[in-house]
C-alpha cells in the first residue's frame, strides 16, 4: 500500500510529502520501525523521495480522519464484494465516492498465492512461522541493531562482513546467556 501510493503520487508529477497514518495493531505498530527502511529502499527513488518518515499508528477511535478511511475502505470493500454487475452500487458508497476516483487495488487469489509461494522459498522462513518465532527474531533484530549490525547494502564483501558480525555478535549472545545462567546455578 505505502508504495503504491508513493509510486502514485510519484507518477502524477506532484512534490507533495506523503505521511502515512494506520490503525494500531497488535505487533505491525512495534514491527514498523523495525523493517520500514528495508523496504523503502525496494520502492523507486522518485516515489520514496515522497514518503515522509516512518508510518505512524493512532487508534481510529480518536482520529477522524482514520475513521472516515476505514468507513470508505469498508464501504467500497463491501460494494465490490457484492457487486453482480458493474451497474451495482451500495448507496453509501456511491454518498462517500469522490467524484475524481479513489486509489484502489485488487489482488486476485492467483497473485497471492505466487506470492505465498515466493516467500515460502525464502531462506529462514521456516524459523518465522510461528508468533513465539517471530517475536524472538524481532528481540534479535533489535538486539543486533543496538550493536551496530545493520544489513548489507548489496556488495560481497559488505555480505562477508555483515554474516562475520552476525556470527561474533552470536557468539557473544550465547556466551553471555551462559555465563548468566552459571551465575543463576
């Protein structure tokens, strides 16, 4: 969504800076911080250029503006859902339609099954499909950022080095956790 938008935006030539505000979840609010740069390097520099910071979360029940996003989406989810001819149309959303349009997109079952499949082969995602996993990997990345490791900008030799951190930071966790648990004997 943040790069469709960004890419959007970017494509109609305009310099505007775009904040992204969602509803609090549970994990994506602390997850956020944690991966967002990753993934703004993957989006187009025109389009990233545009994104102002880091997507914050608020609870929708005291944001306006959130509230009147989720009461669309859910309008318009509902209308297409429901829709048997392009001619259908629930009343509320056509009140709520801007006339210009409204950014939408779909994903068919196909495209998101190619994508369950290409992150499937992904190296490591067998150690994250749990929550109790993703919640220790989160403690890890977070643990290993304090440290100074951050991932690799692409080059070999940044990938040697980044693994050669990784593994003496490891290290040094596990001789800790043992030294913290002869101490506690």
């Amino acid at each position: 969504m943040i790069s469709g938008v960004a890419r959007y935006v970017a494509e109609t030539k305009a310099k505007t800076r775009i904040e992204y505000i969602f509803d609090e979840q549970d994990g994506v609010s602390s997850d956020m911080p944690l991966l967002f740069h990753q993934m703004k390097r993957n989006i187009p520099r025109r389009a990233r250029n545009l994104i102002s910071g880091v997507p914050a979360f608020e609870n929708d029940k005291l944001l306006p503006p959130l509230q009147a996003a989720d009461m669309l989406a859910w309008h318009l989810r509902r209308e297409h859902e429901n829709r048997a001819s392009p001619d259908d149309v629930l009343p509320m959303a056509d009140v709520l339609r801007n006339p210009k349009g409204h950014l939408e997109s779909h994903v068919d079952d196909a495209h998101l099954y190619k994508w369950a499949e290409h992150h499937e082969q992904q190296e490591g995602v067998q150690f994250l499909k749990s929550k109790g996993q993703w919640q220790e990997f989160r403690r890890d990345l977070v643990r290993f950022a304090e440290a100074g490791a951050i991932p690799p900008k692409g080059s070999r030799l940044s990938h040697l080095l980044f693994r050669l951190r990784i593994h003496f930071l490891a290290a040094l966790a596990r001789r800790s956790l043992k030294k913290r648990d002869r101490h506690r004997s």
